[in-house]
C-alpha cells in the first residue's frame, strides 16, 4: 500500500453535498414545484435552478464513486503493485452498499404489513429488488423508494470496472473515453427514438435512457481522472494552489452554465433535444475537473469542504441519499407542516433534513460502519480511497 494513497476528505464532504442536494430537489418536489426568485433591487434573481436541479447530485456521485474506486488500481499499475483481489473488491462493494439498502427494504415491507396488513409489492417485485433488477428489461420493475433507481446503475458500474482496467492507461484513455461517449450518445439517441415510436411517456423515455449504458460517460471519465491523478506527485495533493483554483473554477463554471442552459430549455429537454444527449456528459467533464481540483491540499479556498461537519456529512452520505426521499414524502403529508407557512419547502428541509441526518446516522452507526469493519478486518483492504 502506498503511502500516497490516503483518503481525501474534500472528495468525501463533496460526497455530502451531493446528497444534500438531492434532498434539496426532492423537498422542493414535494412542496410543489414553483420558481424560487429573489429579490435584487428592481428585479428578481431566478435560483429555481438550484432546487429544480438537485439531481445533479447524482451526476456527483456517479462521477466521484468512478474515480474513487479506479483509483487503486490504476496506483497499483503505476507502482507495480499486484491488483487488488477481485474477490475482495467485490465484497467490499456488496457490503458497502446492499447491508444498509437491505435493512431499509425490510423496514418498508415492515411498515407496510403492520400498517396495511399486505405486501408492499408483489413477491416477484421483491425478488427484484433483492438482486436490483430494477427499471430493467421489457417489463421494468419500479423501485419501492424513488431514488433506488441508481443502486443498479452503481451496482453495474462495479461489475464493469475490473473489465475497464486494462484500458485505463495514458496511452489508452483518450480511446477509452470516445469510446464511451460515442456508445452513450448512442444509446440515449436510441432509446428516445425507439420511446417515441411506442409514445412513451416522459417517465418511461426516463427508464429508457437512464440505464448504465446511458451514463457510462460518466464513469469512464471519473475513472480517466483517476489515471490522471494516479500520474501526479503525491497523487494530486501537491497540485499548486493556482492550477486547482483554475480547476475548480472551471469545473463550476461548466456545471452552472449547463443548469442555464437546461433552466432554459426544459420543455423541450424530453422531446429530443440535443441537452438530452449530452447534458450529463458535459456536467460530467465540470465535476471531473473539480474533483481534480479538490485532490489539492494546496487549495486554500476548499477549507469549507475539509471542514469537520462538511466530512461527516461526507461519511453518511449514502444512508442521507437512501432515507431522505422517504422522510421528506412522509412529512409533506403531515397537515401541521404548512401551520408555520403555506409553502411547506422551509420546513420540509429544516424538519426533513434534521429527521434525514438522525436517520443516515444511525443506519451508519448501526448498519454501514459495523459492516465496513468487519469487512476490512476479513480481508486485506487497499486503503480507504476505494470507499466510493
């Protein structure tokens, strides 16, 4: 192991933000969509984009989860380590996920029997969710909870990156990556046309398009910015302060200007244009640069995201992103949450989001680090970079 390789915690409190804001979308979902203007002088500033948007959180995650989990393979290549054991790789990603997914399936099921007195869903839709096959194949199974619509697209990413490892070298990268978008665009341009030859509806042009084939750009970025990194002194730490700032600047910039771009052009979005096959790629390519941006320990306008609180949020990020959407949708049908104002979003993120970190954290306490422990201490790990 080297002695390079160690955690960075700016990439964690980013895996954070990520979460929160898709609480964000989601609170802002549940309270009803509107614009969110504030006022400046003798005009109003248009942020409703920061709150319709919130999904974009999960464009973070796909792209950081690429790099994190690349990255020690690529520094095994580069050092000439032996590569991390497949067979461990794989438990680790089992456990890191499906513990925590698990026990929230069962406590909906739960919930529902005791409440309901009946399944949830069917028998069949269960053994589904047990292996997440979910929103796949000709008759797509639609997960219980909302946002478990990306465990399997996360899921596929870990069974195909042993697979991109061999194309994950300076020389092969630049193939790699046109290789990806190439297959990306084409995927989504499939899709839509074959949607709107059967007159899909807009959420089934979203089961359609959103599958992995449709976010491998992502991935393959993240995990070409791993090979990057993996090149640097220091794995990226000592970047100077300049050319991270520049990165991260740059990276913000890319992502603000895409959110404009999509704010403007919503309604037609669904109907084929061309943000649909590319919006993700080019957000993609802004978090990357942040993210490499963000290796620096250099970079002294990152301190918010080195920050303690900013970390922990980091750490629990995963159980945030499973139980917000639910707590938030339970409260949005609370009758006492529009007593303090009608519009119910300040409460919903200032309940919703107390109730969320009580939640997240006790499923990190009780299911998510216990599981990592043991995990860690059955089989030899290749540090905590690969925690993605």
């Amino acid at each position: 192991m080297s002695g390079g390789l160690r955690e960075y915690p700016s990439l964690t409190a980013l895996r954070g933000f990520a979460a929160l804001w898709v609480l964000v979308y989601h609170a802002w979902v549940e309270a009803g969509p509107r614009l969110m203007l504030v006022p400046l002088g003798f005009t109003d500033l248009d942020i409703t984009s920061a709150f319709s948007m919130g999904w974009i959180g999960v464009d973070i995650f796909f792209s950081l989860s690429a790099f994190l989990l690349a990255l020690p393979f690529v520094s095994a290549a580069r050092e000439g380590r032996d590569q991390p054991r497949l067979r461990d790789y794989f438990q680790r990603r089992v456990l890191r996920i499906m513990p925590a997914y698990y026990v929230q399936l069962a406590l909906v099921l739960g919930f529902v029997w005791w409440a309901e007195d009946r399944l949830a869903i069917a028998p069949s839709a269960i053994a589904a969710h047990l292996v997440l096959w979910l929103n796949m194949g000709p008759q797509p199974v639609p997960p219980l909870v909302g946002v478990w619509w990306t465990l399997p697209i996360e899921f596929g990413y870990y069974l195909l990156l042993p697979f991109l490892v061999p194309l994950l070298t300076p020389k092969r990268c630049i193939w790699l990556v046109l290789s990806a978008i190439i297959i990306t665009v084409a995927y989504r341009y499939g899709m839509f046309q074959y949607a709107v030859g059967k007159g899909a509806s807009v959420g089934e042009k979203v089961v359609l398009l959103e599958q992995l084939p449709g976010h491998l750009d992502q991935f393959v970025l993240g995990s070409v910015a791993a090979v990057w990194i993996a090149s640097r002194p220091d794995y990226g730490r000592s970047l100077d302060a300049g050319r991270a700032r520049s990165l991260t600047i740059i990276g913000v910039a890319i992502v603000i200007l895409m959110m404009a771009l999509l704010h403007w052009n919503v309604m037609a979005y669904w109907e084929g244009h061309p943000l649909l096959f590319c919006f993700h790629l080019i957000v993609s390519i802004g978090v990357t640069a942040f993210i490499i941006g963000a290796c620096s320990d250099q970079h002294p306008d990152l301190r918010l995201l080195r920050w303690r609180p900013m970390v922990f949020l980091g750490t629990i990020s995963y159980s945030i992103y499973l139980w917000h959407q639910l707590i938030i949708q339970w409260l949005g049908k609370q009758d006492w949450i529009a007593l303090p104002t009608p519009y119910t979003l300040p409460m919903l993120l200032l309940i919703g989001g107390a109730l969320t970190l009580v939640a997240a954290w006790l499923s990190w306490r009780l299911i998510e680090a216990p599981c990592l422990r043991w995990g860690r201490s059955a089989f030899r790990g290749d540090g905590k970079v690969g925690s993605g």
